[in-house]
C-alpha cells in the first residue's frame, strides 16, 4: 500500500480485535479499536477513517445503527461487517443500506486483508483523479506552443533552461497570451515531469475557498467540514503546481503562500500539525505585480520570492509574423475535429487576420478560426466567415473604395481618415496608446486628428 489507511475496528471480543490490528499494522495501516458501538460512533465522528471493520452484534449497538451514523458522519468511509454465518442475511441487508462488504466467522484473515487493499486502491485512484482532471492528456513538449517571431524563440530558449532546475517562476502576459502553455511546457520537460502537475485559477475562487482549497482542511474546521481533505499543495508533493493569476490572493493567503515558499511548511486549516512538501512553484498573472507592491495590495517580499525567473509574454499584436502561421495551425485542427471540407484561408480573410490587434491575443484567434471553420460553407474561409467584430474592420480597411461624389480629393481622403480612426479606436476600446502603435503615430499626433476630425472618444 503506497499510503497509510486510517481503520477503525469496533468488535466486542478482544482477541478478535488484536488479530485483525496485528494484521492491518503489518500491511502498514494506521489501527484505531473499541469494543463499543457509540464509543465507535464518536471516534469516526470526530476522527478521519478510510475504513470501518464492525460486528455485525455489539454489546451496546446493532451493527446497522453503526453503519447509519456512520454514512450520516463520515459518508466516504467504508464499512466492512464481521458477522456470524446465521446473519448473513442481516449482512445482505446492510450493504443494500451502503456496507462494502462482509466477512462470515470464522473467516480467513487474507480475504479480510484484500478487502481491505481493494478499498485502499480506489481511494487512491480517487486522489490521482483529482490531479488527472486538471492536467492535459500525455506529455508535452514545446509543440503546444506555436511561433517563429524572435521574441517567442527567445521565451523557448528560457523554458529549455529553467526546465532542468527547480526555480519558482513567474509567468507574466495579458490574458490570452498563452501562459498555462508556457507552465505545461516547464513542468513536462522538468525532472519532475512523472510527478504530479497541480493546477489552480487563483481569480475563481473567493478567498475562504481558495485559502482551503490551497492548504486544505481537518474535519470540523468549519461549517461543511465533514471531513478531512487535502489541500492542492499536499497533492502537489514531489510535483509541480501552477498558481495562475496569482496577483489576485489577498493579503492575508499571501502570507501563508510566502511561508510555504520560504520554509516548504504549512498546516491544513483547523489542524496543529505542520505539513512538509516538496513542490516547484510557477505562476503566472496579467497583472504588473510591480504596480501592485507600489500600491500596497501586493506584498513585495512574495513578489521577489515569486519574481525568481520572469517570463513574459508578448501580446499577439506585437508577434504578427506568427498570425499566419497560428491561424493555419488552428485551422488543420478544427477543419479535421468538424470534419469539415474546407482547403485554407483565403488570402483576403487572411489579411483581415493580420491586420486586426486581437486584443484577446493567441485565445482570441483560436476562437475566431474555430467559428470560420463551423460557419464556412466555401471551399476557403471567407472575409464574411470571420465574425462580425473582425469583417467590419476589414471593411474600413477597404473603405476609400466606397468613397462617392465627393469634391476635392483631400474630403474623400478627410473622411476615410476619420472612419478609419474611428474604428481602430472602437477596436481597442478606447486604447489611444495600442491605437497609435497600430496606426504608426504618436499618442500626441493621434489626439491631434480626433480633435481636428471631430472624432469623439473617451
């Protein structure tokens, strides 16, 4: 057994109690007895077992009032029946009512023990389910991660290097941008890499549930708290474990975070005894830390500890040579999960592509092919199959072409001007900074023609 089962036996006879303890101590089990039903009762109320092993018959219970209180209190925990083969039938009964198993007097001590293994087994794979859930299916190399631009290649030649070591690192980017790639790609190609890999989103938790969720809990550390659980930390042992947009943790978990940092210790909540791990840290946030340490909602002691080996990520708009290349990665993918019938990307869909600022970056592409994809009913993804958002601007792109019945050639240039202005400031929201960079002028040269064209934008 690779972990320490926690069992209750609850028997009358002594000696049988001591057979069994013997027993289960020398397959590395943690053994707990009574010869009582309530005082068995209060154990597995106040207490964490894996395993109940009752009589069937105590002096003070029936064994089925053991079972219901036991199911009311500790519902995951197994019960096994010893019983007398006249009860056999009462045993049937009580595992219709939720019992695992039952074993008839006299019975053989290794059909108890393989009992015993069976439900030991499934714990564990439930606890590695836990982790399975949260992590992508087989191993990653760098193929997750697509670019050629010299900003991506130098961000590959930091994860090869910080692969091989046990560093804490911190992923920085806009949302998008492709930082849990980035953490997956550290992990699998890291030592550790057969260990398990534990994820968790620090902004979709309220920080009560985050706090537990992190460090875990004992039974009855508070309302709800029916029994022990394990904290992403504790199941993170050996391994790594992703703390994504961890700029988001308040003050009083980054305390605790700092010292799980510092000392590898911390205590499950409502428990006294100190937990020692094993685990690489990486994080990753869209947040400027740096900001938040001047402002105070950051701790700067946490940050340095955090800001061992930074890596950030460049925004799509600032990659743009990897747009072709992305959009056609996605594409061969969607095109063959829809078993859709579609050659490419037109050239026309595909400037619309390069052109646009993608604010919601690498995401925000993969979601736009994925549509093109399901709507395209041509032989190539078309302008038109793009969404709405992203055709409109390349109509603008193309709206000198509109242009009619104008006087002087300086009102058609005045008002293609103002619509094309307008729309890339409608694009990024307002941006005047992205909106200058995307239009090749200075902040100050952009506020100047929204006052001259009457542009209005707050």
């Amino acid at each position: 057994m690779s972990r320490v089962p926690k069992i209750l036996i609850i028997d009358d006879e002594p000696l049988m109690r001591i057979s069994i303890g013997d027993a289960l101590k020398d397959e590395g089990c943690a053994v707990s007895e009574t010869g009582l039903g309530k005082e068995g009762i209060t154990l597995f109320r106040d207490n964490a077992f894996d395993i109940v092993i009752t009589d069937l018959r105590l002096p003070d219970l029936d064994g089925i009032e053991v079972l219901k209180a036991c199911k009311r209190y500790s519902p995951d925990t197994m019960v096994i029946f010893i019983t007398a083969y006249g009860s056999v039938d009462t045993a049937v009964e009580a595992m219709r009512n939720g019992a695992y198993d039952y074993v008839t007097k006299p019975f053989s001590m290794d059909e108890l023990l393989l009992m015993v293994k069976r439900i030991v087994r499934v714990r564990e794979l439930e606890e590695e389910n836990v982790l399975l859930k949260e992590q992508v299916e087989g191993r990653y190399d760098f193929s997750g991660i697509i670019g050629k631009s010299e900003r991506m290649n130098e961000t590959f030649e930091k994860v090869k290097i910080v692969s091989q070591t046990d560093s804490t690192v911190l992923i920085l980017g806009e949302s998008g941008t492709g930082k849990e790639l980035i953490a997956n790609a550290i992990h699998y190609n890291s030592p550790r890499r057969n260990e398990p890999f534990v994820k968790i989103s620090c902004a979709a938790l309220p920080e009560t549930l985050l706090e537990a969720e992190l460090f875990g809990y004992e039974k009855g550390a508070f309302t709800g708290a029916v029994k022990q659980k394990k904290g992403r930390f504790e199941l993170a042992d050996k391994g790594t474990f992703f703390l994504d947009e961890v700029g988001e943790i308040s003050p009083a978990i980054q305390v605790k975070l700092l010292r799980v940092l510092q000392e590898k210790k911390f205590e499950r909540l409502g428990g006294t005894e100190t937990i020692s791990v094993d685990v690489r840290i990486i994080c990753a946030t869209q947040r400027d830390l740096k900001k938040e340490v001047k402002s105070g909602a950051f701790r700067e002691d946490l940050y340095y500890r955090l800001n061992v080996v930074p890596i950030t990520l460049p925004p799509l708009r600032e990659r743009q040579g990897d747009i072709m290349l992305l959009a056609n990665h996605f594409f061969k993918y969607f095109a063959g999960q829809y078993k859709k019938p579609i050659k490419g990307i037109s050239m026309d869909a595909m400037e619309i592509l390069l052109k646009y600022p993608f604010p919601g970056n690498v995401r925000e592409l993969e979601n736009t092919i994925e549509r093109a994809v399901v709507m395209g009913r041509g032989e190539e993804v078309q302008p038109w199959d793009l969404s709405e958002e992203i055709s409109s601007l390349g109509d603008c792109f193309k709206a000198i072409s509109n242009i009619r019945n104008y006087e002087h050639l300086s009102k058609a240039i005045k008002e293609f001007e103002k619509q094309y202005i307008t729309k890339v400031l409608e694009e990024t929201k307002g941006n005047k900074s992205l909106a200058a960079k995307l239009l090749g002028v200075s902040r100050k040269t952009l506020w100047e023609k929204c006052k001259h064209l009457e542009i209005m934008n707050n």
